[in-house]
C-alpha cells in the first residue's frame, strides 16, 4: 500500500542547478503504482559540470541516459553522504525520483550509496527508442507513466507497516524512535529495525536522521531560520550536534550550505575536502 503524502520533498541543489525543466506531480499522482515525486531533465554542456554533487535523502532514483549510440538506464538507493556522480557531457538525461515506500522490484545487486546499470528498464528496448525520437519532459513522462502501468512492469509486495513508518518518519520530520514505531506496529524492535532495513537499505535510525537533514535544510534555506529556531524545532541537542550532522551527510556547517546554495554555488566535494 502507497500512502498519500506531500510532506517530504528532499532537495538536491547540485541537480537543481542543471536542471532545466522538471515537473512535480500532484498529490493524485500518488495513487499510482509508483510513488513519483519528481520528474526531471537535463543535460551538461561544459566538462566543468560533468560531476555532480548529490545529497542523502533516502529516495530512489531513475536515470534514462538518453545517449543515441548507447542509451541505457540507470538506477540507485540514497547516498549516504554528498557524493558526485558523473555524467556525460553533451547527452539528455531524463529522470526520476522516488519515495522510498516504492514497492518497485530492485535488483538484487543494488545497495544503497550506489548507482548501476537497470537492466531492468534496458530490456524495455521499445521504451527507451520511444524516449530518443522524441527526448522531451511531456513525452519521456506519458511514456514511462505508461509503461508502469502495462503488464511489463511488476512490483514487490511491501508490509503495510513500512509505508505507514516512513509516512510517521515525514510527518514527524524524522523525530520519531524506533521504538515508538515498533510498538505502532505491533512488532519488536529487532523485527522491524531487520524489515524495516530490508525493504529501504536503510536503518530506521539512519533513515529518520536523512529525513530530519533534508527537513531542516528546506528550513534553512526557505524560511531563513536562524541556528538556535533549528535545533529547538527539530529535535537536535544542540548547534553542535547540528553542525556535525550537517557536515556528516554533507561536509559543510548549515551557514556554509546556505551561503552556497543562495548564490548558486554550490562547491565540488574536492572543493570542500
């Protein structure tokens, strides 16, 4: 089961900076197969660009190359910290973003903080010919909505529980224990900590402390709080531990993101390193 949702919508400003038309789907949207939050293109024109920073924020991501001599697609779990990811210069991508409550069936070699060839979506020759004779956003969306919802495409059957924890974990901006969500679901806590990871890649305690990452930045960035509003609303101990989250997922102090992201620079991680 897909619960609804509009409470999470992580950020990515290294994506966002070369992105030039993306669509969000509304909240119906969400009663298809698949939870889509994103749908997105682009494509780098200088070598400058060709790696590009991507933040943690437990979604699940798809990735049609659309490289005329060697199209293919790619697929991957949440990073765990910023990490860059290469792509080539002068090609279209079109993208896909997920909630992790996706039921999709995944490859069994994908692990989190990796990204890899689909040889699922690759095998989809006619899907991927249709998206290169007519590369645009509108087209690549109807088509993939498309194929979700033909026979070709399958998902995995995921516990009710998972959905329901994760939907807890947004609207709590990941300040909820394990615990809490054990005894919600009715299962102990070495049950649904081993579930939980298996259907995500993620521990719950990790999964929640990305969730409160990506919540908090909306806020640094959005609603210009200052230090002390963040650590207060959203349950850190203090701005030290603030600090050390924020370079731990992302190597920069949350002033140093805001000044980044606000001009519009946001820096290499060998320029941070």
């Amino acid at each position: 089961m897909i619960l609804n949702s509009n409470e999470y919508m992580p950020l990515q400003p290294g994506l966002e900076q070369i992105t030039f038309r993306y669509w969000k789907p509304p909240l119906n949207h969400f009663q298809s197969k698949l939870p889509v939050i994103l749908f997105y293109e682009f494509k780098i024109n200088t070598p400058d660009h060709e790696y590009v920073s991507i933040l943690p924020d437990a979604c699940v991501e798809i990735i049609f190359e659309l490289n005329p001599s060697k199209p293919t697609a790619l697929i991957g779990g949440s990073v765990l910290k910023n990490k860059e990811i290469r792509f080539l210069s002068g090609i279209q991508y079109f993208g896909i973003r997920l909630l992790p409550e996706y039921g999709i069936k995944l490859p069994d070699e994908l692990i989190i903080d990796e990204t890899i060839p689909s040889s699922f979506f690759v095998k989809q020759e006619h899907l991927i010919e249709q998206m290169l004779m007519d590369n645009s956003l509108q087209n690549c969306i109807r088509l993939f909505n498309h194929f979700i919802h033909s026979d070709a495409f399958t998902t995995r059957n995921v516990p009710e529980f998972i959905p329901y924890s994760i939907q807890q974990s947004y609207l709590n901006r990941g300040n909820i224990e394990i615990n809490q969500l054990a005894e919600k679901t009715g299962y102990t806590v070495q049950y649904f900590r081993k579930k939980f990871e298996q259907y995500t890649g993620i521990t719950p305690k990790l999964f929640n402390r990305i969730i409160r990452f990506q919540s908090s930045l909306n806020n640094i960035l959005n609603q210009n709080s200052n230090l002390l509003d963040i650590v207060e609303e959203y349950g850190y101990y203090d701005q030290a531990h603030l600090i050390r989250e924020y370079r731990k997922f992302n190597y920069l102090t949350p002033l140093q993101v805001k000044k980044t992201i606000k001009r519009n620079l946001y820096p290499h991680i060998s320029e941070i390193l």
